[in-house]
DNA sequence: ATGAATTAAATTGTGAGCAATTTAATTGCG
DNA sequence: CGCAATTAAATTGCTCACAATTTAATTCAT
C-alpha cells in the first residue's frame, strides 16, 4: 500500500485559504459596513486612493478580477456617489475611474480599519508581514500553475 | 507626523488572502471540471465522504457555511445525481445527508485531486503542512474576534 | 485606405456566500 | 395538556466571481 492516506479537510491548504478568506471578510464586514462598502469595493477604493485615473483593465490587473466583475461593481460604486467613469477621450474603449470628491474624503474614515483588522489577526506586525509574503508567494505560484495548464491545455 | 504609513494593497494580509483563495479555485476548477464538480461542491462530497448521514447543519459547522449556501448546492448535487436529501424520521427538522452509488464512486475519480494541487502549490509537503496550519489557526483567531464583535454589538 | 485582427468593456448566465426572514417541527415550561 | 420558545431548513434579496459571448473602438497588414 503505498496509495496517499486521505486527508482530513481541516489539514488541507485549499480548505483553510477557502475558510480563512471568509473569515476575514466577516471581520471586515462590520467595519466596512459604517462606510458603506462591501470588502471588494473597498479593495477598488483603495487601489484608486493609490492611483486615480486608472482604466478599469489596469484595476483588474491589480486586483485579479475581470470586467465581468467590476462592471456592476463600479457602477455600485458610481451610484452610491464615490467614483465617476468616464471614456477616454482619445481611446473610447478604455473607461477611466474617477473619485469624486467624496470618494476622496472616504479614504480618511477608512483609515482606521486596517489596524482593527491586524488586532483580529491577533499577530504581531513582523510575524503578519511574513505570513502575508507567503500567501503572496504561494498565490503567484498558483497563478504560474494555472497558466500553465491553460497554455497545455490549447496545445 | 506619527500617521501609519499607508500600506500598499500587496503587503495586506486580507488581499493576500483573498487573491490566493481566487488562484486556489482557479487551480482547482479545470481538474473538478472533470468531475463535474465546482469547488464548493468538492468540498462537500468530501465531507460526505468522510461521515455520510450528516445534517446539513452539521455540514455547515464544518465548513463554516449557512443553508442559505448550502440548500442550493445540496439540490444541485441531488440533482446531478450525487447525493440524497432525506428527512430524519426521528426529527423532520433535520435533513440527512446520503451519497448515492454515483456520489460513492466519484470518490475514486477524485483521489488524484490533491496530488495535483500540491505540485501547483510547489512547496514541499512540510513547508505544505506549516502553511495550512498557520493559515488555520489565523481563521480561528479572526472567527474569535468575529464573534466577540458580534458580542459587544449586541450589548 | 480598407478590411481583418485585436483590444476594452459590457452583457449573459450560472453558482456561490450571507443577512434577514419564513416555515415547520420539536421542546419545555406553566 | 397547551402554548410560547427554540431549532433546522428553506426562502428572499443582494453582491460577488467568472466563463463565454457581444459590442464597439482601434490597430495593423496589405
């Protein structure tokens, strides 16, 4: 018998990310929930407090998600009176985010949530900082992965 | 100025999190796609597996879902022809949760699964195993503080 | 210059997740 | 016993996530 002995959900890494994500949405969703932001839409609040103006193919790129599902997304965003999309005049296939002047002011009442988040974690700054490198690490070697497998895939 | 410099979306715990949990089901989808199974799906038949006759509130506590998520996913199963929904006698409350021949056999199909995801993963199975109980144990750390959130709010 | 590729967003359809509520069965207290 | 509280699933309504397709604008090769 040298068949792998099947192991208990708790002790996979697809099930404690899977679990894990969630958790960290639930801690996120009290906090977010005063501003009015679900956890995806602040991910694109902050991404356009880093750099406004961008086109929503760049944002996905940043986040990992499509336009499929930052479409709607956006225009939540749009019509909660945050973000304004707007064509780019000199290629009209590219939508440029815009924040408006409330979007801005938001990103001072979300300052304080990152801490409280950090304080949930219950780890040291150190020891989050490299918890967080490995689960970077390991994203971009599934990443790699899965590309891969798409590019054998189409041969 | 002792402000908390802002971090970049890269260095959150949160993003890490949530971006590696996408990559995951990424990986997983092209394999469970042969089974004709989607992640969540996978997840329950494998706590089917491993205790058949489960109430769908005992599956949820495992896999921290409500049956808001689970009543669709189980009809669909049942549907595939998978899984049976049977009431318990004793107590028609409760749903019992069978595996059909088909949802026993598909057992086998799936045994290779993991092997799969740990080369995309590629870590070895120590550095696997530490990783999947770190990751663990911050679930639990931010369900604790989920839970005393949700205390405090109710006092 | 023009028609074929390419590109960016939007759209369509399916399947999660979850809060809040509802339905139905059981328990427990007077 | 009889009815209020509790419990288990189901339902409703909203928001992601993503594959596949469509629409519209731009680029490129002839």
């Amino acid at each position: 018998m040298v068949t792998t002995k099947e192991i208990a959900l708790e002790e996979m890494l697809c099930f404690s990310l899977y679990t894990a994500a969630h958790a960290m949405n639930r801690v996120y969703k009290p906090l977010l929930e005063k501003l009015g932001l679900t956890y995806p839409q602040y991910l694109v609040m902050r991404a356009l407090w880093a750099s406004e103006g961008q086109t929503v193919k760049a944002l996905g790129q940043t986040l990992f998600l499509d336009s499929g599902t930052l479409t709607p997304l956006l225009k939540r965003l749009e019509a909660a009176g945050l973000v304004r999309r707007m064509r780019n005049p000199a290629d009209e296939r590219e939508l440029r985010l815009e924040l408006t002047e409330a979007g801005r002011a938001l990103q001072d009442s979300a300052r304080p949530v990152p801490a409280r988040v950090a304080q949930a974690a219950g780890c040291g700054s150190t020891e989050l900082a490299r918890l967080t490198r490995e689960i970077r690490d390991l994203r971009a070697r599934l990443d790699t992965f899965a590309d891969t497998a798409e590019t054998a895939a189409a041969s």
